[in-house]
RNA sequence: GGCCCUAUCGUCUAACGGUUAGGACAUCAGGUUCUCAUCCUGGCAAUCCGGGUUCGAUUCCCGGUAGGGUCACCA
C-alpha cells in the first residue's frame, strides 16, 4: 500500500446534476471503493452570483438516488472539513498570503473596462489573451479589494493523465490567473488546488473542460510547494443531436428526471459508466458490485460519446428483468396507477410477473396494467379492425364467446389448466388460435396487447372474466 | 485566430502491427400454437483523407480535414 486512495466530486451548486457530472462522481467514487479509499463531497460556491438555492441539496439528492454515497461532505463530518469552500475562506487567505510574502502574487491594479481592452487587442492580432503581457511593473499592496493574481512562471510541462495519456504544453499557455475575486471569495483555479492539497485527494477527476487550465494549475502547485496529484480526465458527453458538449441548454436532463421517468439507479449507473468505458469483454450488462471490481481508469476512452436514450431503454429492461419480482414491487410502489394502488401487494406481485418482460420503464406500467385493475368498456370496433376476425359473422364470433363462457364456468382455475381448456375449446371447434385466442383476448382485455391468454385469465379470476364475457357479449348482439 | 484533446458500422464500443475488423443498441427479415413484449436465428452496416515507417497497418510517425475544449474577478 502506497498513498491511501482519496477522490473527490467537487460540484458547484449551480444547477442540477446531469450524466456528465453524474459520470465524473461515478468514476471517482468507482476508484475510491474499489481501492478501499475515500470519497468526497466538497461543494464548490464560490461563485455568489451564480449560486442557486437548492441546487447543494438537489446534487445530494441525486448522489444518494445513484447509490453515490461519501464518506466525508458537507452533511458527513470528516478530518478535513468544513467540506463547503464558502466556509474554508480563512484556509485560503492563508495559503494566499503565503504567496503574497515569497512574491508570487500581486494586486491587480486594472479595472475591467481596461482589461477588457487588453483583450479585444488580442483578439485583433489573433492571439490568445495573456494577462501576463500586462502586468504591473509596480503593483500596490494587497488590500483585498481587488483581485490577487498569481505571479506566474512560464515554462513547458510535460505531465502524465490517466485517461489522456502523456500530455505536454508550451510556456505560452502560462499566465498569472486570479487567486483571490475582488469579492474576497477564491477562483476555482486557486480554492480547488488548496483543497485537494488539504483534504489529501490523491485522484483528481474531472471533465475535460480543465484540460486547458491543467498547465496553469501544475505552475501553482509549484509557487505553493505542493506536490501534484494524479489527474485523470474525463471525455465529454455530448448531446444525442449535434456534437457538443452536453450542457443544459442542449437538453442535459437532470439524472432525477431519469428515476422519475421509470429508470433504474443500476441502470443510470451501468449506462453512464459503458459511455466511454468497457472491461474488454462483451459484456454490456455490469452490476454496480460487478463496476467496482472491474473498473479502471486506463481502460476509459478519449474521445466523447453521445448519449443514446434508445440504448439506455433497452438497459432498463435489462436489469428490470434481473430484478426479482419481490424487488421489482419494492421499485414499483410509486408508479401504480391510481386504482392499482389499491390493490394487495399480493395482486401486485402477480401482475407484475406478467408484465415483467414488457417494462422498458416502470412508467409504461399504469399503461400495461390498467384493464387488470380496471373493467374496460367493451371496444367492438377491435375486432372489426382485426384482419382474421373481421372476416367472421357476429352470430359466429358471439358463439365462440359462449361456448368459451360456458366451459369457463366449471373448470379449475389456474393457468395450467386454463391452457389445457382453451386448448380443447381449439379442437371442439377446429378453430385457428388465431381466431378463438384474439377473440377472447379482446373480450376480457379491450387492449392492444396483454400476456398471453391463459396467464391473463389466472390473474383476471372466473369471476371477473364471466363479467368480461357476458358484456362482450351483450355488445356484440346489439351491434 | 493561438494552444490542447479527439477521430472504427447511424449510435456505444472491441481489436495494445498479421482477424473474413468482433460485440451491443437501433433497423430489417424469420421463429417461439393469439396480440404486445421477452427470447432465439439471420441480414444490412465502419477503420475521415493523403503521405510515410514496415514483409505487413485500424493500430506507429507526419500533414490535412472534421469535431470538441480553452484563451473569465465561471466552475
């Protein structure tokens, strides 16, 4: 054992979580439990301006949904709190200070409207912006009022990403970046190094957008005398249409939309994590369990993916099936539709047994269900639209329902059983299943689809299916 | 525009110099004594382009092209 295993998800409480924040979490969080190390939530807000209420508690909220859990955040007392950087603001006039006394910092004396025209000047001559061409030759004293800046040191890095590879920049990507706002608040840039230093991350993972900015970050740990962590960082998820990173605006969906929509937590998860990872086998299906033992960073891809909501539907009915049907009810409570409710967790059970294999999502189960629950009105112009029994007389098609009642009243009432008569009513009457099988689906069911027949005539009860038959009946006589 | 990253079926991906370029989703066609689904069988479908290196390139190198990221007192 080396250095003990400590990753982070450092989310700033700015919106909700999406599958590319999602994704990040999960991989960290994958690591740290494989290798028997911590996970961290740290919330990262200091941005006032784009803070939005609810949003630490919405991200929480998801984590827990996915099964993400931490072993040290802003609700989990740790050795190196507080884990919420809004209170670390001491910690990081600290750290600055440090900086400010070896001279690696110094006031910006600018104002943004001058700033701003260092910019467009650069813009003109078509060339990156560097604050650095402009730094003060006599910066005043720090007074906290305006920003602190890094007094960089420009030079090529080399340096090595788990999921990159080897990477390297020149020394015109070095520039002095703001530690400390104006407002007395730290830069991500700056508040991020001090606290996975502080905090002994030893993994930092996160999304591509930080790719830029590594070289910059490697230059400050050096002026704080820090050792670098590991870097690993994540592809884009991009959006199903078009080729950008998924963002909000491009229709990222909150990962709480998905639970609600009737998905799975084990499926978000395994989908999530097949985007840009596999083990090198073809399995497609992985237990949460099965994630931990088998994930790695080296075997994540580099390039991004797009998400495919049709594949992630065909997963959900993976692992909707790999539940047993105890576990698939627990899942189910709160997607019943209204009078299903109110029915036995027994009745449930069985009916979910029926429709087990038809769930895409737990919400087309209202949709599935309903004539179990429910006496549908009886929809003659069914049969009519019914290619094989559309050529049968009425007189004809009500006969069969009769006779088919009439055996129905006496018979033992199992599905077995049930099969074995509606199987002798095909040779009493040398009809086709086709025919005799539609027929009597259509006239205890009105539905489109449903299990097959013997099944849904168990589940249905004599009772209740000699009511079904007597009102299709009586519909099909007045016709 | 500068810098960085990326590039295999429509989509997610496998193949770490030698394969008829594999799997999955989607799609199409069949099968499972009725429907819808599940399940099974089969079909269609890809190495961005151009140079090198090599006996041999999806794979290594260079150049294009395309996509993405970044160049904030946002993270």
């Amino acid at each position: 054992m080396s250095q003990p295993i400590r990753t982070r998800f450092a989310p700033s409480p700015t919106g909700f979580m999406h599958v590319g924040s999602a994704r990040t979490a999960l991989f960290a969080w994958l690591i740290a439990r494989q290798q028997h190390g911590q996970f961290i939530l740290r919330l990262e807000d200091t941005d006032r301006v784009r803070h939005v209420e609810g949003s630490a508690e919405h991200l929480i909220k998801s984590l827990r949904a996915l099964g993400i859990n931490y072993d040290e955040g802003p609700d989990v007392d740790g050795p190196y709190g507080p884990y919420i950087q809004s209170e670390r603001l001491a910690i990081y006039r600290q750290w600055a200070e440090k900086l400010i006394e070896t001279g690696r910092a110094y006031a910006d004396p600018y104002t943004p409207e001058e700033l701003e025209a260092f910019r467009a000047e650069a813009r003109a001559n078509k060339q990156a912006f560097l604050y650095r061409h402009h730094r003060p030759t006599n910066p005043p004293a720090w007074d906290g009022t305006t920003p602190l800046r890094l007094k960089s040191e420009p030079k090529a890095y080399h340096w090595h990403d788990e999921v990159m590879g080897d990477l390297s920049s020149g020394p015109e990507v070095i520039d002095d970046i703001v530690l400390i706002k104006s407002d007395g608040y730290p830069t991500y840039n700056f508040a991020h190094i001090v606290d996975d230093a502080e905090m002994k991350v030893s993994h930092v993972i996160r999304g591509q957008e930080f790719l830029a900015s590594t070289p910059n970050y490697l230059n400050l740990y050096e002026a704080l005398g820090l050792d670098r962590p590991i870097f690993a960082t994540m592809p884009h998820i991009m959006a199903e249409n078009g080729r950008k990173k998924l963002g909000k605006r491009d229709g990222a969906k909150d990962i709480l939309d998905y639970l609600r929509d009737g998905y799975l937590p084990e499926t978000l998860v395994n989908f999530i994590a097949s985007l840009g990872w596999n083990d090198g086998t073809e399995q497609e299906i992985f237990s949460v369990e099965e994630l931990i033992d088998k994930f790695s960073l080296d075997r994540v891809g580099r390039s991004g993916a797009r998400f495919d909501e049709k594949r992630l539907e065909w997963m959900n009915g993976q692992h909707i099936r790999n539940l047993s049907t105890n576990e698939l009810a627990e899942r189910a409570v709160n997607f019943w539709g209204e009078s299903a409710k109110a029915t036995s967790p027994e009745r449930q059970r069985e009916i979910l047994e029926l429709v087990k294999d038809r769930l895409k999502t737990l919400a087309d189960l209202p949709l599935l269900t309903e004539y179990f629950f429910e006496r549908p009105a009886p929809n003659w112009s069914m049969v009519n639209d019914n290619k094989q029994l559309s050529k049968l007389s009425n007189d004809e098609l009500i006969g069969y329902l009769e006779l088919a009642r009439q055996k129905f009243e006496t018979v033992d009432w199992d599905s077995n059983n049930l099969q074995i008569q509606l199987n002798g009513l095909l040779d009493q009457t040398g009809q086709k299943p086709g025919i005799l099988f539609s027929l009597i689906r259509l006239a205890v069911s009105w539905a489109p689809f449903s299990p097959a027949l013997n099944d849904t005539l168990a589940v249905l009860g004599r009772d209740e299916t000699l009511a079904r038959l007597d009102l299709a009946i009586e519909t099909g006589r007045q016709l």
